[in-house]
C-alpha cells in the first residue's frame, strides 16, 4: 500500500519521511460501513488525514452546503480534485469532493503548511506523484 502511494499520504500528499506523525494504512470505506480489508479499498495515510477522516464517507462542500462524497484514492486521481497554491504550502479543493475533503480532513492543517514552508525552502516540495 505504501509503495503503490510512493509513500506519500494519498491525502495530504506529506511524504512519510517527513512527517511528525506515523502513517497508516487506512480503509477508504471504513469498516464500520462494511468497508472489506482488501488492496483496492486501503490508502496510505498520515495520522492526521486518517484521524480526520476516521469513519467518514461524505462531508458537506463548503461553497454549495450540498453533501458529497470524500476523495477515493483508489477511485480518483488527486490532480482532478486538488491543485497547489501558487506558492504550493496550500491544497485547492478544485471541485465540490476536493473542497469537502480540503475542509474535513482538513489538509492545510498548521503544522502541515509549516512542513510545506520548510521542505519547499529545501526544494523537497511539491512532492512528486508516484501512482501505480
């Protein structure tokens, strides 16, 4: 799972080496919801995405209020929901599952933006995407 995420969180996009918190493998569906242990329903993911996340499958999109389904790593491809910032510290929810999942899993958390600021000062931001 973390090799097929080029062990980034499929979230955030924060690269496991640097990141403060340890990764996971995280079901998409969750169980509680009957979600199956099984490849194509597990992401990579920070502690902070998946502890926002937790059982959650849909959150409301900030522009309209209308309720949407969250990112789907195994269904999705980021770029078609998220972009950088100019500046690339921040994720852009670039349709409504993009600014739903922005806002829920709160992926411009502070200490987030923070590493940001100091891998891309670095020149180890933006990461690169690495999808099987």
């Amino acid at each position: 799972v973390a090799e097929r995420a080029g062990h980034l969180c499929e979230y955030c996009r924060t690269r496991d080496e640097f990141s403060a918190s340890s990764f996971c493998i995280e079901h998409v569906i969750p169980l509680a919801a009957s979600g199956p242990t099984k490849l194509d329903n597990l992401a990579f993911a920070c502690g902070g995405c998946n502890g926002h996340k937790s059982d959650k499958t849909m959150a409301p999109d900030p522009a309209s209020g209308e309720l949407v389904p969250l990112f789907n790593p195994r269904k999705q491809a980021w770029e078609a929901h998220f972009a950088w910032s100019e500046n690339t510290w921040l994720v852009l929810g670039l349709t409504p599952v993009g600014r739903a999942t922005v806002h829920t899993l709160r992926l411009n958390r502070n200490p987030l933006v923070n590493l940001r600021r100091v891998l891309r000062a670095a020149r180890e931001h933006p990461p690169k995407f690495l999808q099987g």
